[in-house]
C-alpha cells in the first residue's frame, strides 16, 4: 500500500525534517568523537573550470578590486590597500548541500508544499536553506570503492542496499538516528583530472538502499559524486528517485562532490561531522566546506 | 624600534598564519566545550537588500530554474521538478571572513608578498582562502555592551586595549592561544533595520586592542559590525590599521557582521567555535555560517 | 465602451506590434532625413554607481582579464595580451528598451498572451526581445522642456495630451506613423550628478498623451526619465497606466532614460532614429545605444 | 624597416583611431545606399549555450522577476505586473565588437598606452568602448564562401590578401575610405548546430590581407566567426597577428560572430552598415546587434 508522504513525521508546517534528530545528545556525543585534534577538508577547491551540470550552469569568478588599484583610489590617505573577487555561482556550486525546496514530486515539495504557491523571485518562501539547522553530528564513512578493492566504481553501477549494508558490516559500524552517512565510490578522482567522465554516468545508490539509510536513521547522505544517486538509474525507476525519496519524502538531506580520498587513504570511518551552509534566503542549497574531525 | 614584519614568525613561505594554533590538542580542548548540545548560529541571513559596503558591491541572487518550468522540460521522463538560484556576490557578502590576502601594507601582504606578483584573473596564486585550514577552536564573547550597559555602542566609539583586557576580566575568561574572539558591539541590531547606519561609522577595536589580541593568542578576532575596527578611526591612525595589523602583519583572520544578539542574551561567553570558509582558489575571503556550539 | 484589446490590430499570433509601421517606404523615407552627416549618441555611459529601479538591481561590471596577466598565461607563445570585462546586469539597465513581453495587464501580455504560459527560465518564450525589428525610422524630439522654458520640469508633473500637441505644434512638426517620439523633461542632468533625485518621482507623459501620441501612429515612444511616464501617477490612474496602454494594448516601445540634452541643445528636432536592441531571446528589454543622425 | 607604430596618425592622444574616417560626407553616402527599405540583422540570437571563448567564459541569463510573482508584491495596487532577466556576460559576448584597448603588443595598447598605467577596477581609463563614435557607415560584404562555391570554408584555411582582392573585384566592388567591410566564411551555419567546431579552428583573414584592407581604407573588419582572423596563424605568426595590426596598430574595429547567411543569400553586396556598441565604461568590447540597410 502506497501511504500518503505528508504531512511529514514532524508536523505539516515543519521546514527542518530528519535534522530534528540532532538532539542536544546527539550533538554532545558528536563531539566526544574527536580525540586526535586532526580535521579532514572534505570539500573541493572553487576554481575557474570546476564540473557543473548545465542545469545549474558555469562557476563564474573573478579578481574583482586590487590592491595596486586601491592604493590609488582618490581620497585614499593611507597605504592599506584592499583587494576582493566576485563571485556568479547556483546555490548548487562544488561541494554542495540540497535543501528540502530542491525537488519536487511533480507540484509538491517537502511536507506536501505546492511550488508554485512558495516560490517567488527570490528562492522559495519556505523551506529555504536559511533555516537549516548547523549540521552537527556523528559521521560515517562507507568505503564502498574499497570494500569492492577498485579506485573507483564503473559509471552508472548501482549501489543496493544489501550491499551498502554489508559494506557498513564489514566496517563494524551501526548507522544511528541522526547521522551524517557518506558514500565513497572513487569518484572524486576525475574531478579537474577527466570533468567530462566526472559529469557522465555515475555510480551511486539506488532507491532499495536509499530507503535502508532512511530506515536506520541518517540525516544526511552525501557522496563524491555529483548525483549520489546512481545515473542513469534504471529504467524502471525515474532518475531523481533517490532525490526525491531521501529530500521531497524523508526530509533528509543531501550532499554531492565531497572529497573522500583523504579520509579513506587515512582509514578514518567514524567522526564528528560539520557542515554549515550559507544562509541564501529562500536558496535550495548552498556551496559548502563539510568538514570530518577525529 | 619598528619591527621587520616579515617573513613571518612561521616561516617565509608560511600561508597559514596564527590558524597554527589551531593544534591537534587545541581541537581536542575545543571539542570538551560541547557540554549541552546546543547550537547558536552567528551568520545573518543572504537576502535581497543585505548592507554591502560599496568596494564590494551589492548581494544579488534570483531564482533560476523552477520546479513547474522543469517538469515541462524537453526530454522529461518523470515527475522529479528541480529547481535552484543564482548567486552574484563579492567574496566578502553577509557574515564573512577575511583572507589573508584581503588587505595589504602598500603593495605587500601577509609574510611580505608583493601583491602584483600573486595577483591574476581568479585571485591571488598564493595566500587563497582555499588554504585556511577548518577553523575548529574555542571561542570567546567578548560582550563589550553588556559591559557597557548598552544596547548598542555609538558609531564611531573606538575600543582600547584596556577596555577589552576589562571587560574580558569582568567576564572570568582568559584569551588563550588560537582562541576566536568575538566582540560584540550590538551593532548587529540594525542589519536590515537600518542599512544606512549600519554601514555608518562603526564602534570597534582600535589599534592598541587589536595588538593586546594578538598578544593573547587570539588566531580569529570578530566582530557584529562591517569593519570589526573602529571606523572613522582616529585622525593618529589611517584606517584599516586593524586591519593591517591583524592581517597583513599577524596572520590573523577577521569575520565581519557576526549576528552575537543570541548568543548575548543567553549569556554564552566560552564555546567550540566553528567557522568554514568556502575554498574559493586565491579567493580574499569567503561567506560563512560560523556557529558557536556549548 | 470598453474595447477588448486583444488579439491585437496585427493578428492574434503578433509579436512585433506598432513596429510594423517601419514600412520600406517608411524606411526609405528615415534614412533621406539625414543631410549633415551628423550623429548624436542617446545613450548614458554604463558606469560603476549609475542609477537603476530596485526592481532591476545594481548594474556591476568590473575588469576580468588583463594584458599584463594574459601575457604571462601558460602556453602563450607571442606577445599579444587580451583583456575584458565581466557585466552582471539587468536587461533594463542604462538607457534601454522595453520589449512587448516586459509588462502585463494582470496576467496578460501584449496580444493576450498569458504570462505563465510563456514564462521560463530564460524569459519568454513568445514576444521576446529578439524579435524585435531593427528599429530605423523617422525620429522627433519633443522638448517640453524648452517649451517650459525650464532646464527641467518638476517630479511628478504630467505631461497630459494637450501640452503635448502644442509643444509638438510649436515646433512645426508633425507625428507620422511609425515615428520615434522621444520626450524630453530635462531630467537626464540628474543621472549620476543626483541619483536619489534621478531615481525618484519623475514628470512625464499621462494616459491622455499616450493614448494621443498613439492616436498620431508613434511607435516607439521615449524619454530622458527611467519611466516615461509620470511618477507617482495620480491617484486615480495605477502608475504604470501608460505602460500598459502603450505596451501592453498597443504594441508601443518605450525606451527609458535616454540621453537628450545634446540634441537639445543643437536644436535638433528630425532625424534618423536608430536603435538596436541585444537579441536577448525571451528578454524584456535591453540596454541600448539609440542614435540620432542628421 | 620597422616603424613606430605609435603615436598614432591621428595624434599622440587619439581615442578614435580609423573611425575619424567617417565623416559626415561619408555618413551622408552611406545613408543614400538606402533604397529598398529592406534590414537584415546581422546579429545571432543571445540564448542559453551559445558558443563562446573560454577566455570569455559563459553567457549566463535567467529569468529575474515575473509577472505572476511581480502582481502579488507587497504594496502593489495596480494589475500591472513587471518582468525581467539578468545577464551574466563579458563585453565580447555573441555576435560583438572589439574596442581599441582589447589587445596589446606586448604591454602596449593602441597609440602606446601602456596597459597598466589606464586599467583599474573597472576597465581602461582610455580607449573605453563608450568612445566609439556610432558606426553609420558604408558596409560590404566580401562573400569568400560563396567565390570559392563552398557552403562554408574549411577550419584553419588562411585567407591571403590576393584571394581577398580577387574576391572583391569579382563582386565589382571597391573597398573606401571608411567602409565596414564584412568577410563571410560560412562559418555561422555551425553557430548551435554544431558549437565545438564553431569553437575550433577556423578560416579567416591573414595578416597580409589585414594589411591590404587597412590600405583600402576599411574602419571596420568584420567575420562571421569568433576570431575573424585564421586559427591557428601560421607557425611564422603568432595568433592574434591580425588583432594587433588592425586593433593595436591601425585603430581599426573587429566584429566577431557575425550572421552573415542571410544577406549573402539574398546576394546584398553593398548596404548602409550601422552598428551601435553599448557605452561600458572602460570597456573592451560589447556585444552588439549590425544591421545591414538597403
């Protein structure tokens, strides 16, 4: 039986979703994992040429002011020059996080909101990413390129969930409510190295192993892939089913192009995991700079 | 006698600054700060119409792609809308924080690069903010209106080094190495209430305040207000030698327009400080979302 | 009796509108008015700071690429430098056109087009800006101005239909069908010398006179204020009465914020009228550079 | 014997360069080609994807403000609803012109101006594109494509100043003193049909034909690909040979991308050229809209 995805668990009117399982206790366990004082940067460099989908279009940067200009400027007294870049950018640039107003099942967005009736000419009126929480929280690391022993996955391979839970098994680690899930597949290797197989077809998880993360608790899954989601997924299920499961119905969020060769190189599975978006008003996600800290 | 004030005490090569004193046992002190689980972020909200100091230009953002324009998209199989915005900003918009390649004393900057020789269409080849390290570490309110009894300061009031080395006393706290200090002027109140004053001469730390911070250790100095220095200063001192001082000679990182309101009101003065730039390549500062967690 | 005013005199699949009175002959005619081998730019410089409706948002431009930088780039073989600039602006920005799709009567635009039905992410997908016809005909001044006797009129001080036609007469001209009128308030000394003056209320044609000037077969109407028409309009008329009268119903341009002093000043009152919009497809407008040739 | 090349011949201070040849006779007979009434836009359309240099980067659009939303704004009374787009681009954008300070030999701009000594934050403080006296001139089109009985010209062919001379006597036309003189390939038909081998080697003019044609007199030079000039030159030359000495050394303008298909099927040889670029301050370039008037 297909059940009625809204109002969602929270309540009709809520905006946070499956962050409401960072409780004043998840976020004080968080933080008990850090116990070598090391941080992991788990997001990419923002530079002139970086992939981006054509749906969100280029990055655009630029020097912008120069000191040597600036030192000029008339009615400049002292010899402080300043120097600035501008920046053109989607809220969905690099590193990224999606936000619940992000995907829609056909009109209805997160908590069964039409998007016509929130959406004006600056992001939505609900559901922005402004009102995300600060992701504080317990994160893990499922190494599916190296449980499979292969720098990286094959484009389009399908993650499922039997074996995203062995993966997990084999680690010895429990996903918890709450926690910050992240899927390696290798993929952040072709990243400024090959940006034409990077935007291809990619591996990911499919629909079975999105509902399993969903089921035992994560607030957010992220991948180092642009999709998370497998892409193409297959033809019996719609691309974006992932996104629409995970986002639009559960409420969790999703993070795409992270970084995750260091921390598999350095074996770190488990973590205090931050993540703090721009607050865009209205925006369906923002660049970020997640960080892992042990 | 004036100091040579490169190359730096960290080296001539060195693009960190006072950010290593972030150690591995700093983060591991910083971590222990987290006793309640609770939250408070520092960053105001991106919107239509944010203050904008004139070298950086204005905060533009718009809708691009809709939910109901994507569904109809050539090619569209499935019921999966998608939407986003676009970003138009200076690196330095909203809460921000300074590079330290921000400002220069004539034509050097940090450790004594020129700036023309590191300068290029997308940035600066040295000193990007790319390279800063998560800032990870404890962090301290320095509530200088409280102390004042104000709700806020006057513009233009400067702060001395003895006033702060007061007010810190009054509080029981200690500035230790790599510690951000915060300082709040109350300014915040007038964000999107009063755009003309808030962009207004400013209170703010003047020189000898921001020496007395270094001293302390102080790795990240911030502030509620545009300029976190006092602004006019005063006719003894150009502008921006706060600044300079902090900056270009130190290391040391600056985040302007902080939102403390919160933090104020509900007393917390000690706190794991967390604050990730975004890592634009060469980039002079970065749009951030620092959060304070007890 | 209130006439429907779609579909329109032009049929109902139009997109061009009063533009279809640029005949050959009508053509052929404009282009024998130039005599003196004199032209006369109607345009503002597009600068740092010039003014601009909120509704467009600030134009920002700055140096992208440099010589100096470029000559160093890796891979360059010979000694050629290239430079540019980046833009960021609205498609009314500076002097520019309006397109026939920029303003609706509730929903409905020019020829009854539903606005939601043509709208996407990149514009219209009818009645966009790049079907307009390149704009060559007969161009008149109208100097109400000079007729005044004043270098500029009032804020808010209409220009009804009768002043118009006896300044129109006392300068011995006549409108013809397919002329460019272009009106001329004085207002055009404000730009960049009192933004806040130039940006506030306005004088300028009401509904009579553009009901009248439509009546005489102008079309293109225009004029050295960023509306045209006056502002605030009275309150019996909803401001933007004569947008929707000229544009809207009758498939008029309006070109805003030209530049008008010099031809009034060199008592120029017939002349070659070219403008050339961008072809900005689905675009409402474009920043333009009409000239003036004698 | 090299000669200087600088100053210029029309003074050590000129901003103007070979456009002084438009003198008013010479306005005055270009208006009098006008005999049929008939205009062709020599412009392609601005839309999502057009091809553009990597220098340049992307033409970025999207819809800003619509109708719908505009209608229901806070305070509006009226039923008239407004929209908009804003562009992202650089001056040389689509079908465009390049000003007199784009290219240097070595640091040199046109009539020496040494690049850094006139760039800043916004453009060049000489030799700005604003300058350009409005372009009414004398057009002809040089219809190589159609000579060599090809639809479009093989990517890399170099056109020599013989072929050019040939070509044009077979039209029995003459170059004169003042003309836009516009060189077809064929190239534009692969303008979005084919966007990587619009954006690959082309044909084009080398650098002795530059020279014959600025002997003619010709003030504009014009193509109907993104480089006008042949790409890759010959090992001899470097790239860019032909900007230097038309641009750099000549004052002569470039127009790049231009839609030429239509006017050389309707076999259009000799017509009034107007050509208006947008008065950006400093800049080095604008897109633009040619027409071609017969």
């Amino acid at each position: 039986m297909q059940m009625a995805w809204y109002p969602s668990k929270w309540g009709a009117g809520d905006e946070i979703g499956a962050l409401h399982s960072l409780t004043p206790q998840k976020i004080v366990d968080a933080a008990r994992l850090v116990k070598t004082g090391r941080t992991f940067n788990l997001a990419h460099v923002l530079e002139d040429g970086i992939p981006s989908v054509s749906f969100h279009g280029q990055f655009l940067y630029s020097t912008f002011h120069r000191h040597s200009v600036d030192l000029k400027s008339p009615g400049k007294l002292n010899d402080a020059g300043g120097m600035n870049t501008r920046l053109i950018m989607a809220d969905h640039t690099g590193t990224h996080i999606d936000g619940l107003n992000h995907i829609s099942i056909g009109e209805r967005l997160y908590n069964g909101n039409l998007s016509e009736e929130i959406t004006g000419s600056f992001g939505t009126i609900k559901l922005g990413v402004e009102k995300t929480p600060p992701i504080f929280t317990r994160g893990i690391l499922i190494d599916v390129a190296a449980f499979l022993k292969v720098p990286a996955m094959e484009g389009g391979r399908a993650i499922p969930a039997e074996e995203l839970r062995e993966c997990v098994n084999a680690s010895n680690l429990k996903i918890t409510s709450g926690d910050a899930v992240l899927i390696r597949t290798g993929w952040d290797k072709y990243w400024m190295s090959d940006n034409s197989k990077f935007l291809g077809p990619v591996p990911g998880i499919d629909l079975s192993a999105a509902e399993w993360l969903e089921q035992q608790g994560a607030a957010v899954v992220g991948s180092d892939t642009w999709n998370v989601e497998v892409d193409p997924a297959t033809p019996m299920r719609g691309a974006d089913a992932v996104h629409q499961f995970l986002i639009t119905k559960s409420g969790v969020r999703m993070i795409e192009n992270l970084y995750l060769e260091e921390v598999s190189r350095e074996n770190v599975r488990e973590f205090l995991f931050v993540c703090l978006p721009l607050r865009i008003k209205g925006g369906t996600g923002s660049p970020v700079t997640p960080v892992a800290v042990t």
